[in-house]
C-alpha cells in the first residue's frame, strides 16, 4: 500500500436550513462551534432533514484524493458500531479506501460535523468527535503501518491524550511519515511537541503559512526557509494567493497560484493540496510537478461546495 492516513473519522453531515433555524439554536452563521456535550449536539441534530453524507475528517479527505488519484491507500479512524458509522465506513469503501478498523458499539457515538446551509449557501459547522478522539494505540493496525510505503497523520489527534499514544506508536512503526500541522490553533495549543515532532520525527510536513510561522515564533517568512534549510526536512508550505513553496534537500521550490478562480468554498483546500503533492511524490514526479498537482487539486476543490471532488 501506497500511504495510510490516521485521523479523526468525523462524517460529515449534510443539512439545508433557514435562517430562523441558526438564530433558534444560537448558532452564528458561517463559524464552526465544537460541542463537547453528546445531549447538546443531539438537540441540534434530532429534527434535521439529512441530505447527503459524506466521510471526512482532515486526513480522511486526502487519502480520498489520493485514491481517486488511482494510488492504493488506506485509513484508520476510530468510530463506533451506530449507524453513522456504518455510514462512514461505506463512504470509504466506495471510494477504494481501505478500511482498517474493527467497529464495536462504544460509549461515545461516531464523530459528526454537521454542517447547516442556508438559502444564501454559506456553511455553518456543528462539531461533536464523539469517539473519534479517543482513538488510542490498541486501535492501530500494526501491519498495515510496517506494510505502507508512507503514513499520513493530522496535528488534530493531539488534541486527545490517547491519540497521543496512537501517534507515537505508528511513528514507531512506520517506514516514513507525513504530517499535518491541521491549524494555527491546534499549532499553538501544542508548539513544544510539535517542534519536536517536527525537528525529529516526521520525514514530510505540511503546513499553511500561518502554521508555520507560529510553530517558530516568527513573522519573517525568511526565517520559516532558513529553518527548514537547518533541519533538513522536507517541508511544503501553502501561503494561498502567494501560491506554496516546497523546502526538500536545502531546495526551495515555489508555485503561484491559479488566476480567475471562481472561489465558492475553502474547506478541505489543503487537504487536496497535500494529496495532489503525495501523489506526486509517490509517483516519482519531481517536486515542481508535485507543487503543480497540489496546485491542481487545491484549485478544483474550492471551485465548489465540500471537500470531494
């Protein structure tokens, strides 16, 4: 196998809505609002016409980008033997994505992000990870880590002790490693282990401008290039309009981005990014193609709604 993505197995739930229905749950409209409490979340979700269901999670995306791409990959996400689980693991499969993860019925339900359009098509998001973030190294399928070529993880499992747990086991396990740094919050939330991470661990990163700037403590983006050189990793940076550079072997590599994008929405934009540029990389292209099918797969997915293309 080609790459196995660890992450947050969130399915993304689909719902149309008005106005009055967003003022009623006082929910602000176009922002995203993590729910921590299961009866909360039930409350938001109960009465609600589902459209359409999608599985996603960060990591989740771009190994479906990749496997579109025609590369054999694989995913582990905890979820929990409910019917959006179920849901989620069908999701996958149909997208030739290997599934390696036993269900059981848990005490958490499967993570959900639930995400309400109004009339005016702007997305406002309802999260709850659910058992998602509970993910832990008894959950990990040893062989399927010795056996990829690549494994690809999100900065998100930090956020839950027991995934840290998961995290450090498949590094052990892994042949290479990719990483997200997934947000500037999650970044600030963990710097010291990321650096860490970052420094000694993970053999390909990716990271948005912002990420990386605060992951250093800088403003200069002169110093992100300068540090990269130093540590000698292969770092990909995105800096949106300014296009994304590419640091591998003291090499900077840079791309513009694409010009008259009709820009309908953001989400899941780096996360086909990274699997254009890992289809690439696995392929053998040269790093200037891989910035160019990043390019490619970031610029198609913000030309319309949700993160598949």
């Amino acid at each position: 196998m080609k790459i196995l993505g660890i992450g947050n197995a969130i399915i993304d739930v689909i719902c149309k809505v008005d106005d009055n229905y967003l003022s009623q749950n006082k929910l602000e409209k176009g922002t995203m609002k993590l729910f921590f409490d299961e009866i909360e979340f039930k409350k938001i979700i109960s009465n609600l016409k589902i459209d359409k269901t999608v599985s996603g999670g960060s990591v989740a995306n771009s190994i479906v980008g990749l496997s579109q791409l025609g590369n054999s990959v694989g995913f582990i996400g905890k979820i929990s033997d409910d019917n959006f689980g179920a849901k989620y693991e069908d999701g996958l499969k149909k997208e030739n994505v290997n599934f390696f993860y036993s269900k059981k019925k848990e005490n958490l339900p499967t993570g959900i992000c639930l995400i309400l359009i109004t009339p005016d098509s702007e997305r406002t998001m309802c999260t709850y990870l659910g058992i998602s973030a509970k993910i832990n190294k008894n959950d990990l399928n040893i062989e399927s880590i010795r056996k990829s070529e690549i494994i690809f993880l999100e900065g998100y499992l930090w956020d839950e002790g027991d995934a840290k747990g998961a995290f450090d086991e498949a590094i052990i396990q892994s042949n290479k490693v990719a990483m997200s740094l997934s947000d500037k919050f999650c970044v600030d939330r963990h710097k010291p282990h990321f650096l860490e991470l970052v420094k000694n661990k993970l053999d390909i990163i990716f990271a948005n401008e912002n990420e990386i700037l605060s992951l250093i403590n800088t403003t200069n983006f002169k110093e992100v290039i300068s540090f990269a050189k130093k540590i000698n990793k292969h770092l990909i940076i995105t800096r949106g309009e300014k296009g994304a550079i590419s640091v591998h072997n003291h090499e900077v590599y840079e791309i513009g981005s694409k010009d008259n994008l009709k820009i309908v929405d953001l989400t899941g934009a780096g996360d086909l990014f990274a699997a254009g540029y890992l289809h690439g990389f696995i392929n053998n292209l040269d790093i200037k193609e891989c910035l160019a099918k990043g390019t490619d797969m970031s610029s198609k997915i913000i030309q319309q709604i949700g993160a598949r293309l």
